[in-house]
C-alpha cells in the first residue's frame, strides 16, 4: 500500500529515481577517485580493489550525510510532523521532499 500509494503516485518517478541514482553513485565515486588521489598519500598504492572499495565507501558516506541532514532537517524545522491542523495518522503524512528523501 505505501509502495502504490507514495513511490508509484507520478508513473515516471520509479525510472527517474533509478536513472538519477545511478547518476549520483557515478559522479560521487569518480570525485572520490578525484579527491583521493590528491589528498590521500596512500591512495595511489592502494590496488584496484582496495581502491573500489574506498570509492564505494565514499559513496556510502554521501548518502549518509544526505540522509541524515534531510531527517535533521525534517525533525526540528519542518512543520509537516508537527502541524496539528493536519489530520490522519503521522506516517501518511509526506511531501515532496519527504517523498524524495524516500526514494533516495
């Protein structure tokens, strides 16, 4: 049901969400790549596993900084949790970033 009633609303936003998704993991991995052979010492003589490994990982901390400064930003400034005008069970509620933070 929540599947059908929020990620699936706009028929476009599944393959937008996957395209863009593989976009992001592209661009964040490559500017690891990037950053690290400038700023990492090591990084040059790391071998070509451990050198995906370590832009795999920059990808896993991006998403986590994105993440959690959205659920910051959703616990202590917005008011779509806290707005008792709004009526209905808490975790119907959404919006547009809330839903994209979703599909993030």
């Amino acid at each position: 049901m929540l599947v059908k009633n929020y990620l699936l609303v706009d028929p476009f936003a599944p393959y937008t969400s996957i395209l863009g998704g593989i976009l992001a993991c592209k661009v964040v991995y490559d500017l690891a790549d990037l950053i690290s052979n400038f700023y990492i010492k090591t990084y040059p003589s790391l071998t070509k596993i451990q050198r995906v490994d370590w832009n795999n990982r920059g990808i896993s901390i991006t998403h986590a900084i994105s993440v959690s400064t959205l659920s910051l930003y959703f616990v202590f400034w917005s008011d779509l949790f806290f707005d008792p005008h709004l009526t209905g069970l808490m975790v119907f509620r959404n919006s547009q970033l809330s839903t994209f933070g979703l599909r993030v």
